[in-house]
C-alpha cells in the first residue's frame, strides 16, 4: 500500500468450490488470481484497483473444506526469508481438516468483513453450517467485546449435478448467527450461461454495499483500523495458542499497550491526589472528572484517537487567571487606564491592543488615541470607544483580555465592551491593523515610515500535500477544520504576516520588517516553560538593514524653517533635521558606525552636510541640523535621507512634497492651528536647557529739577 498509515482495508474472504477463482477473475480482472505461489491454509491478496485508495480491498481465498495442497511447502523457496513460522499445538487425535477449520474461524473469520461461500451441493451447505455453528475467536477493547459485524454471503453458483438444484431447500440458518448477523442467500444459477463479469454482477453489487455498511459501523464505534495497526494485530493474533474449548480473545488494547506497564505508585499517587482536594476544599466531583479525563486521554492506542489529546486536556483544565492578573499587576501601573489623558503627550507613544470578542471572535482594538482620520464602518475589526465615565478599564485588564489564550486562561468581562479574549483567535499577526490604524493616525502620510512585526519563533516543515483521501482520522470535517485553523493566518503569526503583505503595494514593502527566529524543531507549547533556558541561549541577530532603517526613519524627521522663496523658477527651501530623543549624540555616534561617512542628501543628490556636524546644543543634547535645498515645484515629491556611497536610508516622515510639509506645520494657520496646539510660524527652535530669566529691577526714578507745565 502506499500510505498504510491512512489507509482503511477491508477483508473479503472468498471460500468454497471452484466457482470462487471465477468470481474472483470477474470481480478483480486486475489481479492474477491463478498464479502459483506458496501453499497456505488461504491466499491473499490487494486489490489492484483498490490498493492506492482510502479503503483498500483485500480479498482472500481457499477452500476450507479440502486438504489439497495444505503444508505443501515446496514453493516456499521462492519467497526467501518473507515468510514467517508460528507453531501450532496439535492434539493427539486432532486430524488436519479441524485444525485447517480451527485456524480460519480464530485467525482468519475475526477480521472478516464479508464471507462469501460458494456452494453447489447438500454436502457443500452442510460443511457451511458446521463451520459456523463453531465458535469463532474474539476480538476486544480491554474489557469491552468487540461485536462481530461480519456479513455472510452463501453463493449458488451453477453445476450439473441434479442434487445442485436442491441445495437451497437443504440449507438453513445456523442457530448461533440468527439474530447477531446478516446471512443473505444469493442464487446466480440462472446465470451460468452469462459471460462471468456480468455472471457474477449481483455478487460485485452485493459485496459493495456490505463492506460500506460496515465500513460506517466501524467509523461509528470508532474501530477503524489502519493497515499499520492491522499489521500488527493480526500478526499478534497469530501468536495466540489454540486448542482450548473457549474461543481464542485478542485485546486490541493490550497490543497496543504491551510496552506501557502500569507503575506500583500509581495508587499511591491518586490517594495523594484526592488528599491534595480534600484540603483544597474543592468538589469531589471534580477529582473524579480530572482522575476520568486524565484516563479517557490514554482509552486508545497511539495515532488512533479521534480528538487531539492536548486539546482536550486543555479544554478540561485552565491556568489560575488569577496568577495571571497579579503578574500583570507588577510590570503594569495597576491604577493606569486605558484612556487615561494625563500622563499623554503629543510626542507620546501610541499603543493599541488587540482583543477579541468571545461572542463571534471578531476582532476589536482598545487604545489610547482616536486618531484624525476614519475608520470604515464595516471595517474587519472595531474600535472600541467608551461611552460611559465606567468604562475606561485598568490597562493590566486589557492586558489580561489580550493573553486570555483559549484552553489556557478564562477570557475578561470588560464594563461595556463584554467579555473578550486573545486578539490572536482573530488576527495573530494584526499587520493589517496596524497598516490601517497608521493610515487613520497619519492621515496626510503617503506611507509608514517603518514597520516592524516581532515574531516569537517559527519552524517550517514541508507539508506533504494529500494526494487522495486518506482516512476518517484525516479527511473527515473536523481534523481538516482543525488542520486549516492551526495554520491559517488567524492562528499562524507566520503566514497572518505573509497574507497581509500581500495586499502591500511594492513600494511600500521596502520599510516592513519581520523580526522573527527559525528553530530546529517544532515550536513548544505555550506553557511549555521546560524549553525557556534552552531557547535563552540560542544565538540571534538583528539584520543590519532593519537597524539602519530604525535609525534613519525613528529618530531624525525634518521641518520647514521659514516659507519657501522663489527664484528663477525653483523654490529654494530651509529647515531642519531634528531628532526625536533628547540622547541625540549616542544615536549619531550609532549612525557614524552603521553608516561610514554619513551625511544628509536629498533624493536628487543635494548633500546637505554631515550628520555629526550639526547646530545644536552640546549640553543638552537638542539637536539640529540646519539644511536648505532647492525644489521646482512645491508639490514635487521628495525626500532627504542618511546617504553614503553605497546607501541611501529615508529619514522618517519622507517621502512628502513641501506643500504637505507646510499643511502639517499649518504654516498658513494665521487664526490658530486646527488642533489647537501652541506652535506657532515660523517655529521656534529651542534646546532642552532651562530658559535663563532676566531678574526684575525696579529702577527709581530722579526728581525732576523743574516742574513740567500743562499745555
């Protein structure tokens, strides 16, 4: 077979008269049924036509009630070392044809789906019925017994002696099968003349329809066995003495578990167990739930569960939140909310945290801003907005909705937005939050300056495409939901950030970053804390492309000094490169060392001087770079840059025509600013030092010599 892991056979046992080999040549054309091999109780074989599907088909044939040719093993030179030697226990009378018999209804008739006897004589139905009539081996989950779902099929098939066409009315149902399984009695006598593919049509259709019956009685008590397990069961099987009076019982379970040996402490370990409730005051209910999941996790052998271990202890069984809000509570101000304006500034960071709604997972952002543009109304997250004096919530409680991860912590109510849990159920990587909420905030720039989305490690294996359908546990609903869901954008951080920059235009894509590590192996779990210190020492670097480009676009930006002046057809320009922080004179060391022989320039190539030769204060560290550059028209697009021989990095807020630079100073705001702020224009440069105040003399003035008259 070609994947045995996940495919389901079907065993077809064809026995009787001659009649089989031509059933079998008319319903497997594909198969050489005829050709000699080594000798054996029975023969099997794959269906060719069936052999690279799901359900595989695998039909064997002998007749059980002859001796012709059994132990004969001159032809088992040709198969090597492939064959495979179990001895039996003989009793002293037990003659060849009951052992022959004894051997089919305990190895062979177990694993059975659909028996088709073909028979044409009294005496034929006859050794029929003695062999059913005799017990048959067994087949069990632990203690659970595993029904036969076996159907028989008695074929009358055509001959010419005169007691052939009796043989119905001397056969009868064996006593031992009535009410436990379907025996159906199907006459193709009258087809004898036919040609065998359609003599023997009635019995493909037959067959068809039985192995499905059971194949859904299988996948609905969960007893669908792979070629793999199979292989092994019935090799077990194999192993099992006969020779009782009892029918020989295999425990599917115990093959499966014969390498997991129950530890001595296991008994000590669960009255420890429901010491630790007593004292913790919980319900004893729940220790015989968590003692019932914790064994329903090991009910099956490996690679045969229906569900995913983990997640169902995940669902039974959640972290303290509580622990959870008192970490949170210690790097977090507990008495900061969310959208608190004291402690704001204009300059001040932006910070948005992604929820998500525990009603329909649809993702929600809580910040502290509003931003100057809009925001679409049928927008694929929503903006949560107080309406209420209530509803401004601690940030360690935001914080908490954020991480409430689904089989790890309980999601948080919050007053007049609900409960709300893990923004990642929603949007892992919130790439395309942040483009449109960058957009909303700077409505003016024509793009982002830098965007840098940190990843917490990732691993790439090659996912093997499924050729065909391979099994209820890999192509039924539910493991291929949960399949798509675990590597969809929304669960995936990895592949949420290829898909939103996707829908980047080319030219923005060059100031998106991913910060992100490849690990040797699979990702751990999340609470998996064991791979922390492991993790911690692996070596990682940040590329030197993204330091530039923090360097240039996050900490020097430029603004306009006075109005352009026109002359002979160009507007010559003067401004200033500033800097953001007030540790200026570190970040330009870092720009000399990341860019050699830094300098100023324009994207037309206008040098506008070094980088470490500014104009502003040594004592303080406000730095300023007076630059003028000249321009033809003021809505041409330009930008100024850190630029060297070999490079050239953007300074943040570029690229802008000078016209959109004079609109965002307000440079034309005569009656006060939009927003209401201060400045004022031309702006006013001034460093961080305190300003120096003049004391207040008050001077006395002299008398005067003479008096002034009055005109």
């Amino acid at each position: 077979m070609s994947h045995p892991n996940s495919q389901y056979p079907s065993l077809v046992y064809f026995a009787g008269n001659g009649n089989r080999i031509k059933a079998l040549q008319a319903l497997f054309p594909h198969n050489n049924v005829t050709r000699k091999g080594p000798a054996g109780l029975i023969r099997a074989h794959l269906s060719t036509a069936t052999a690279h599907t799901e359900h595989p088909v695998i039909f064997a044939e002998s007749n059980p009630f002859s001796q012709a040719g059994v132990g004969d093993s001159c032809l088992l030179r040709w198969s090597g070392d492939r064959h495979r030697r179990y001895p039996l226990a003989l009793g002293e009378s037990q003659r060849l044809a009951d052992l022959q018999q004894e051997v089919i209804r305990h190895k062979i008739l177990p694993w059975t789906q659909v028996l088709c006897f073909f028979v044409d004589t009294v005496s034929e139905i006859r050794n029929v019925q003695q062999l059913l009539d005799a017990p048959i081996g067994t087949l069990s989950i632990g203690t659970s017994h595993i029904h036969s779902m076996m159907r028989v099929v008695i074929v009358l098939s055509g001959n010419s002696q005169p007691e052939a066409h009796d043989a119905d009315n001397g056969f009868e149902l064996p006593n031992a099968w009535l009410g436990q399984h379907r025996i159906t009695v199907l006459d193709i006598r009258d087809r004898s003349e036919l040609s065998p593919f359609i003599a023997f049509d009635p019995l493909r259709s037959l067959v068809l329809e039985q192995i499905q019956e059971i194949r859904s009685l299988q996948k609905e008590k969960c007893l669908s066995f792979s070629a793999v397990h199979l292989n092994a069961l019935w090799g077990r099987g194999l192993q099992l003495r006969m020779g009782s009076s009892s029918p020989a019982n295999l425990d599917c379970l115990m093959v499966a578990r014969e390498g997991y040996k129950r530890k001595p402490a296991m008994v000590s370990c669960f009255v420890e167990l429901k010491t630790q409730f007593a004292s913790s005051a919980c319900p004893e209910d729940e220790l015989y739930n968590f003692i019932a999941s914790a064994l329903l996790l090991d009910a099956y052998p490996p690679e045969m569960h229906l569900f995913e271990p983990n997640m169902v202890f995940n669902a039974l069984y959640r972290y303290d939140s509580e622990r959870l809000e008192d970490a949170l509570q210690r790097v977090i101000d507990p008495q900061r909310r969310m959208f608190d304006v004291t402690t704001t500034s204009s300059t001040g960071c932006r910070v948005a945290i992604i929820t998500s709604r525990t009603s329909d997972g649809k993702a929600c952002v809580l910040a502290n801003y509003r931003g100057m543009g809009q925001r679409e109304v049928n927008a694929a997250y929503e903006f949560l907005i107080p309406k209420m004096a209530d509803e401004n919530p601690h940030v360690w409680k935001v914080a908490h909705c954020s991480v409430a991860a689904p089989f790890f912590f309980r999601s948080k109510s919050l007053p007049g937005f609900g409960a709300l849990q893990d923004g990642g159920v929603r949007a892992n990587n919130p790439l395309a939050i942040a483009l449109k909420e960058s957009v909303v905030i700077w409505p003016s720039a024509k793009t982002h300056d830098l965007l840098l989305s940190v990843g917490t490690g990732s691993f790439s294996s090659a996912a093997k495409p499924i050729e065909r359908a391979s099994g209820i546990l890999q192509d039924s609903a539910i493991p291929r939901m949960i399949r798509a869901t675990m590597s969809s954008p929304c669960m995936d951080g990895e592949q949420g950030f290829h898909e939103a920059l996707n829908f980047v235009p080319d030219v923005e894509r060059s100031n998106i970053f991913r910060l992100n590590h490849e690990l040797p192996e699979p990702l751990p779990r999340l609470d998996d804390v064991s791979k922390l210190e492991e993790m911690s020492k692996m070596h990682f670097t940040v590329p030197t492309e993204l330091v530039r480009t923090i360097l240039a676009t996050a900490f020097f930006f430029f603004e306009l000094d006075e109005l352009p002046i026109k002359s002979q057809g160009a507007f010559f320009c003067k401004g200033s490169v500033l800097c953001s922080r007030s540790y200026s004179r570190d970040l330009v060391k870092l720009v000399m060392v990341e860019f050699p022989g830094a300098m100023f320039e324009t994207a037309r190539g206008q040098r506008l001087g070094d980088v470490d030769d500014d104009d502003g204060c040594r004592v303080c560290g406000y730095y300023r770079k007076k630059v003028g550059f000249s321009i033809n028209g003021l809505h041409e697009m330009t930008s100024i840059g850190i630029a060297g021989s070999s490079f050239f990095q953007r300074i943040g807020g570029f690229p802008k025509s000078v016209q959109e630079l004079l609109d965002d100073q307000q440079a034309n705001s005569h009656f006060g600013r939009a927003d209401h702020l201060v400045a004022s224009w031309p702006p006013k440069r001034n460093c961080y030092c305190s300003p120096r105040v003049k004391r207040h003399i008050k001077f006395l003035e002299p008398a005067l010599i003479y008096k002034k008259r009055r005109l």
